[in-house]
C-alpha cells in the first residue's frame, strides 16, 4: 500500500491520538494484505485472525515509535504481523538442531515450469503440509527475504538449522509441485 507522506502522517497522528476514525481507515487500509500476511505463518485460519488482531493491537499501542522518515508503515506493520504470527504458534514449534553441509543441497529449487502451473492457494496448501516449523522457516526465508541469521534470532535456532530447514522446505515442496511427481499426479486425479 503506498501511501503518501501526508497521508501517513495523518493517519499516524490520528492513531497516536486515539482518533477512532483514523484507527479505523488504518485497520481498513491494511486489512486483507496483513491477513493474507497472517494466513501464511498460521496454518489454522481462526489462529490466523487471532494474530492479525493482536498484531493490530500491537500497531495501536507502538504507533508512535513509528518513524516516517525510515521506512513505510506498511513495512512496519507487515513485520509486526510476521512477528505476532510467530509468537503465536512458537509453542508449537519443534526445531531440531541439525548439522547442515550446504553443498550437499544445491540442487534443491523448484523449476519455474512447475510454479507457472498452480495458483496461490495451491501452493500455500503444499507450504501447509510442510512440518510448522519447516514451513515458517521458509515463509521467512523465502516469502519475506529474511537472512538465515535474522530467521535464527527470530526463532532462537542455529543458521545451520535455518538453511536445513529451508533446504528440507525446497526438498518436500518440489517433490510435491513438480509436473510428474506422484504427489502432483494425485493432487490433478482429485480435481478431476
């Protein structure tokens, strides 16, 4: 959402002074992108709404740390809904520290003939089967370009752990998207 200077300011003053109207046309405003942003780190989708509203409340409250002159408010309020979404399913993270030789997975991609052939909700079904804690590593990864040292701090993991896990992502995902692979067989029989 790009806004303007002026309308940032506005919209940042009104919320910093309680201003019900401004808080609203910001909730609107930011509504569908930060919940799609919810959606992709919580698998369950009312744990989803959960993270988007908490992550609101959080936007509300923190307002006025928000610095125009570095950086957009949509950036700002997209990292607080990646970081509200995590802290919301932490619990529920299982990460196994694993030694990781990088070279040895190099060949782990997707091939863009396999991604011009499926639709968003269909990959984010595949980025759903992957285990929660696979899966955020390569939401933040991939999805949001976090470094495998930001990924680790975020998620108290090694970097070693990090590149495992979105190499263990690459792996699984291509196995299942790939034209020819039994799992896109099964997934186009269904469709049918």
């Amino acid at each position: 959402m790009n806004l303007s200077k002026k309308q940032t300011e506005r919209l940042v003053k009104g919320c910093i002074n309680n201003d019900r109207t401004a808080q609203e046309a910001l909730y609107k405003l930011f509504y569908a992108e930060m919940l799609r942003v919810c959606n992709s780190y919580v698998p369950d989708k009312e744990l989803a709404k959960e993270a988007f509203n908490n992550g609101f409340l959080k936007v509300f409250q923190s307002v006025n740390n928000f610095d125009i002159e570095k950086g957009e408010l949509g950036g700002w309020i997209r990292k607080i809904m990646i970081y509200t979404s995590i802290d919301l399913c932490r619990k529920e993270l299982k990460f196994n520290t694993v030694s990781f030789d990088i070279h040895e997975h190099d060949d782990y991609f997707i091939s863009p003939s396999a991604l011009e052939k499926l639709y968003f909700e269909d990959i984010l079904q595949s980025i759903r089967t992957l285990p929660l804690a696979t899966q955020t590593v390569f939401n933040l990864s991939v999805l949001d370009g976090f470094t495998h040292k930001e990924i680790g701090e975020q998620l108290s993991i090694s970097e070693g752990t990090s590149r495992w896990h979105l190499a263990e992502a690459k792996k699984k995902l291509r196995e299942l998207l790939e034209p020819g692979s039994i799992q896109s067989k099964e997934r186009s029989e269904i469709k049918r």
